[in-house]
C-alpha cells in the first residue's frame, strides 16, 4: 500500500473526503460505487467496484466465443480496466487501465467504428499499440458499466456488418445479465 500524506478528519455523519488528486488519479467519479475492506491490522480499504468485474469469467466466455466465431482479437472493459480478452496474448491486455479515448466514448454513451480514411486510431487501453475496429458500450439499469471492444487485425481488415452486429449483441447481453 503506498501512503499518500493526506490525513482527513472523519465529520459527525461518519464522512471522509477523498482528496481531489486522488479521486483524478484513481478515475473516481461522484456516484461510483467503492468496495469497503478492513484488515486484522485495523487498516480501511476502499476499491474501486466494477460491477462487470463480478461478470469477468463469463465476460471472458462470451470474449473467447466471439472471437473464435469472428477470427477478431475481442477485449471486454469495466469503466476503468481490460478484465477480458481473446484472440491476443491476455498478458497484453488483461487488467491494463482503459484509454482515455475509450473511455470518452464510454461517458457518452456512444459506439465507435473505426473508418478506413480515420486520421486518428483509438487505442482501447494504455502501454500497447494495439488499436480499436469498434467498440460498443456496456450500459446495466441506465449506467455505463464497459464496453466490449474489436481490436483490428494485423492485416487491417475491418469488420464487417456481421461483426459489428455481434459485438453490439454482446454488449447488450452482458448489460442484461448485469441487471439481472
């Protein structure tokens, strides 16, 4: 764990403000949900909750299925983090915080589709020059909870309507098994 130097006081209501730096560093937005962990040492932990996270073993079938139908690399993504991916190296991908690219799209809400004449490719996640053929996102009860992404191939073939289709499916499924 590392220290930050910061010491807040505990108000009357049982509140304590996390610092503005560190809800920038750590992407915590007002409204996320945090996990809440004590240890023997009497120390408090607060995480992240990724509620997809609860999904990753079987984000991660439906990953693996996707991409062997289609013969595209499929990653799947929490708001912050890659917690699935098939057809590529997972150590490649797995657990890597997600672009800010990515996660613009995310916030609004909106699909992307990479065009042949795109000046600018997006990169789904941070530390590797892999780029996006799409991304639909994954929205659970009203929120967006991720995004599943096609990354595009080495030879630059983009997908087809077909493809496209069925990451779009796959991100509804798993925004409705979120909210069941």
């Amino acid at each position: 764990m590392k220290a930050t130097g910061i010491v807040r006081r505990i108000d009357d209501l049982g509140r304590v403000v996390i610092p503005k730096e560190i809800r920038r560093t750590m992407r915590i937005r007002e409204g996320d949900p945090l996990e809440i962990y004590t240890d023997a040492n009497g120390e408090v932990i607060f995480k992240k909750y990724s509620p997809i996270g609860e999904l990753s073993e079987f984000s991660g079938q439906y990953a693996e299925v996707l991409s062997r139908s289609m013969q595209l690399a499929v990653l799947v993504c929490d708001r912050d983090h890659c917690i699935s991916a098939s057809g590529i190296p997972k150590k490649e991908m797995l657990d890597r915080r997600v672009s800010s690219q990515l996660e613009e799209y995310m916030e609004m809400r909106r699909s992307y589709i990479a065009h042949i004449n795109d000046a600018k490719k997006m990169s789904p996640v941070e530390g590797t020059d892999r780029v996006a053929s799409a991304a639909f996102p994954i929205i659970a009860s009203g929120d967006v909870v991720g995004a599943i992404v096609l990354l595009l191939p080495e030879s630059g073939a983009f997908p087809g309507e077909v493809e496209l289709k069925l990451c779009e499916v796959a991100a509804s499924f798993l925004g409705k098994q979120m909210e069941e």
